[in-house]
C-alpha cells in the first residue's frame, strides 16, 4: 500500500517518519511519505496523487480545498478532509482532537485561534460535546464569519468573531484557548501574555512541538496543558483504521518513541 501527506509547507511533518517505522517494526508492505504541493498547482497535482496512492492524509493548506476532488464522506457543516482512502475523504482531526478531552471538562467560553479545517474540526468537536459559546480570532474576518454562519445554522451554539489583533482581550474573557493556527509554528508568539493566560482551565495547542503559547501556559500553571502530539496521535489511529491497518499499543509505542 502506498501512503502519503500533502501540504505546503510540509518538511516539518513526522507523519513519514512515524508511520515508516510502524509499519517495519510490525512487517507491514505500506510506504508512507511527504509531498509538497504548490497551491498554484493543486488542481492538477491532486489529480496525480489520487491516481498513485492508495490514501493519504492532507494538512495545511488543502483540507477544505480538497473537497471537490473526491467522494467526501463528511458530514456538513464540518467540511473538510484530512484523511483519504480509496478516493473516499474522511475527516479524523475531530477525533484526535476530542478523545484527550472526553474525560476533562471544557470550561466556556472556548476561544479558538484560526479558522481553517482544523479549527473547523475542533469546533465540531466541540459542539458534539455540549459547548455553546466559542470566540474565533482570525487574521481575515470573512473566513471566520463563514464557520459562524455554518455552524450557528442548527442551534445550541454561539460563535462570535473577532480579528487577531483583539487576541488578548478575547483571552482575557475565555476560559479555554485552542490554538487551530500555525500561530506559533515557527516560534512566534501568540500576543497573549500571563495576565490573560492567569485562571485558564486549558490550554490546547495542536502544533505538536513546544510553542511560546504551550511554554508560557506551563509557567502560568494552567490546569490543563495539551499540544498536538496527542491529537495527531489519535489522529493517525484513526487514519490506520480507515486505511484497514491494525495499530493497538504497537502504534503507541512507535509514536512516542519518535515524539517524545
């Protein structure tokens, strides 16, 4: 089986390496790896990538652009794919996402930095969950309005937009931040400080390495403190079972080996 993840940028995934060594530790005839796509040139590379894998997963900045180009199996108004199997899309970022919160509380409201397909699934998740009020900061509005007007439509649910330069007054109100952003990916900083981060219940940030926001969360003894790695965790399991790949504790043990 042939396997793969596209994006843009896409060198710093360990998905090639995490799944590669899975599948020679339990003798498995699956290759996995990365391929860099430029988004001027989606729409007739993914064409070529549906034809020569057998599945793969899509990350930033495809995962709602992908969409058109296979049979998605998606429920609205989540919309966007992450996971690819036999020209089927399937959205596992909402699972990886919920399963290390299913025995934690999610103190409200939620604020949630970005507004592409993972903020999406974090925002699906979130509702599943019972959660009626989330606060959206994003760079460009319109994008952030767009997930409001979606995802307000069948009740019980409460979003409200601001643009990024308000970050720290949003913080400030929220009880939980989830970072659904690259926000932080190549060491930025987020803007908010320890006087908003100060009382938080959690803190989530779905870059899977030490950002400023997960650092200065710790400093600030925030009750909870998760990063990406458990998502993609959970992520990739789910992956593997849509792939029909057996993962157990065997995948477990790979992926943090390679993680930690």
């Amino acid at each position: 089986m042939r396997l793969c993840i596209i994006g843009h940028p896409i060198s710093h995934s360990m998905s090639p390496t995490i799944y590669s060594r899975f599948f020679e530790a339990m003798n498995i005839d699956a290759t996995y790896e990365a391929v860099d796509i430029d988004p001027n040139e989606f729409s007739t590379k993914i064409v070529s990538i549906i034809q020569h894998f057998d599945g793969f997963n899509v990350t930033i900045p495809f995962k709602e652009r992908i969409v058109p180009h296979i049979v998605c199996q998606v429920e609205p108004p989540l919309l966007a794919v992450n996971c690819i199997f036999q020209g089927r899309g399937y959205n596992t970022d909402w699972i990886g996402f919920g399963k290390p919160l299913q025995r934690r509380p999610i103190e409200e409201p939620v604020m949630i930095i970005g507004a592409g397909g993972a903020a999406r699934a974090v925002i699906f998740y979130l509702k599943r969950a019972g959660v009626k009020n989330i606060q959206i900061v994003n760079r460009t509005l319109s994008t952030a309005e767009k997930i409001k007007e979606e995802f307000e439509v069948s009740g019980n649910l409460e979003v409200n937009v601001f643009p990024l330069e308000a970050i720290r007054e949003v913080a400030a109100k929220s009880k939980s931040i989830v970072n659904a952003s690259s926000l932080g990916m190549n060491g930025e900083d987020t803007g908010i400080t320890a006087q908003e981060l100060s009382g938080k219940s959690l803190v989530y940030d779905l870059i899977y390495w030490k950002t400023p926001l997960i650092e200065s969360s710790r400093r600030c003894e925030v009750k909870t403190v998760l990063d990406g790695r458990h998502m993609l965790l959970h992520q990739a399991m789910e992956n593997l079972r849509i792939w029909g790949v057996p993962s157990g504790e065997s995948f477990e043990k790979t992926f943090w080996e390679v993680m930690k």
